[in-house]
C-alpha cells in the first residue's frame, strides 16, 4: 500500500508542474499585449512612435518631407551690415563637384549625383575675419582669400562641412540669374571657354563629358565624346583657350572625372528632342542643355 501511495503521488506533482508551464506559456501569448505590436504587424508600433514624435516636436525645427530632412526657415529677416559677403552669393568647388546656394533664405548644399542638402539661413558668428554659419548638419564658413574654382577667381574661400567631411571653395556673387543650377551646370558655366576651344578643335559634334582645372585652374581639361562613342581629352589654356591637347581616350580607360555629365553646347544639333534636357545659363545666355540618361544624342 505504502507503494502504490508513493507511486501515486508522482504523477500527481508531475501533473501540476504540467498544469504549471501551460499557465505560464499561456499568459505570455495571451496576456496584457498593450505596449508591444500584434503578431504579423512588426511595423505598427515604429509608425506609432514616429507619429508621436512628430507630434510631441510641434514646436522643434525639423520634419521630413518626402525623404528629404527640411528645417524650418528663419523666423525673421537677418543682419547681413557686416558679412564677409553679402547675399545674394553662391560658392561652389572642384574634385568633387559641390555647389551652395540661397533660396528663400535657405542654403541649399548639393554635390554631383546626390540629394541636396537643405538648411535655413542663420547669423553668422566672428572666427577672427571668418563668418562662420552654423546651420544643422551644415558648417559654412566665409573668409577673405585668394582663390580659384572651376576656372573662376575669387576673393572668398569658403568651406563647408557636412557628414564630417569638408568641401574646399570659393564663393561669388549672384546676380540677375547667374547662378547654375547644380555643380555640373556650374562646371560648365566657368568652363565655357576652354570648352567652346576644344569643340572647335574637335570639329564635329560632340558631347561634354566632364570638366576638370588643372595647374591650378591655369589649364583646363575638357572630355568629350564623339556621336560615334569615341572619347577624347582636351586643354587648353582657362584664360585663352589655347589649345594644348586633344587625344583619343581607349573606353574603359577614362578617369572618373570624364563621366560627370552629357552636356550639349547651343547650336548643337541633337538627333531628337529631348524634354528631360534642363537648360544651362551664363547670366541670360543659354550655354547649352544637360542631357539625362534618357536624352538620345
């Protein structure tokens, strides 16, 4: 007897550990589930924490709009008596192509192929004789010295920083609808000389592929590529347009920089029209229409 109760009383507690591990796997999948997603909707909670942080953020400086972080504006106009430079201006550098401007009181920071970078205009504060903008995930900085950029001279070197990453430059005025519309328009804006030389040279139809200073902005160099997809390098002389070279250029064995762009110089005839293609400008001058992937020429 004393046996059958000890064997009873095993399966007996073996039981109610059974009993026990149910009422906990059942509480985990079934109790209180407020503050996580239900299964199958992992995103439901991210999408609700987002949308509480824009709401909670009604009164901060940023929100995205379309992919594209946008602060909001300056709140009212601001002192520029004792700029560096007085707006309206623009900069822009070489190697890599960038390009700043100012739109509506924003400073717009694009590079070649890459979405612009978007912040409001700010006083600037005094780093000795430098104005030094300190805007979002922009650092701008504004001084009097000697420089050159894209075949142009200027008295304002400028540096930006973003990403931790600094982009040397030069900064000039802006005036009556000079200014270009990306780093590549802007290339071939300072450029034009040179480039109208080496077309010349070439003498038949071609295709501006890339821009690039060299001696220090003293020589030009100028790719092109032939309707029959034959590349060629060009310089000359940025200040003359003297010519100094024109040779042939084995495909595949282009440099990086001769494949920036496809600009089409006015008066150039394209094979269809294209409406893809934007114009490129020199104060009210057309200088041309760079030409999309699409764009057949």
């Amino acid at each position: 007897m004393s046996g059958l109760a000890g064997g009873s009383r095993r399966p007996a507690a073996a039981i109610a550990r059974t009993v026990a591990l149910c009422c906990v796997l059942t509480l985990a999948a079934c109790g209180d589930q407020g503050g996580q997603p239900p299964v199958g909707e992992p995103g439901q909670a991210v999408a609700s924490a987002r949308d509480g942080a824009q709401g909670d953020s009604a009164g901060a400086t940023s929100e995205t709009s379309g992919g594209l972080a946008v602060v909001a504006g300056p709140s009212g106009p601001l002192d520029t008596t004792n700029w560096v430079m007085q707006p309206p201006f623009y900069a822009a550098g070489d190697e890599p192509a960038w390009r700043l401007e100012i739109a509506d009181g924003w400073f717009s920071f694009r590079r070649s192929a890459l979405r612009a970078i978007e912040e409001p205009m700010v006083q600037p504060v005094k780093d000795g004789a430098a104005d030094v903008f300190q805007t979002g995930s922009l650092k701008i900085v504004i001084r009097r010295e000697a420089c050159q950029a894209g075949g142009q001279t200027s008295e304002l070197a400028v540096d930006v920083t973003y990403d931790d990453d600094t982009f040397g430059g030069c900064a000039f005025p802006a005036l009556g609808g000079s200014v270009a519309s990306s780093p590549e328009a802007a290339a071939v804006s300072g450029a034009i000389g040179p480039i109208d030389a080496c077309l010349a040279k070439l003498a038949q139809p071609a295709l501006v592929t890339g821009v690039a200073p060299r001696q220090d902005g003293a020589q030009t160099s100028v790719a092109l590529r032939a309707r029959n997809g034959t590349l060629f390098e060009c310089g000359a002389v940025t200040a003359t347009g003297e010519i100094l070279y024109l040779d042939p250029i084995e495909v595949g064995a282009q440099a990086s920089w001769m494949n920036r762009m496809r600009f089409v110089r006015e008066g150039v005839a394209m094979s269809a029209p294209c409406a893809d293609a934007s114009e490129v400008r020199g104060g009210e001058q057309v200088l041309g229409r760079m030409l999309t992937r699409t764009c057949k020429f």
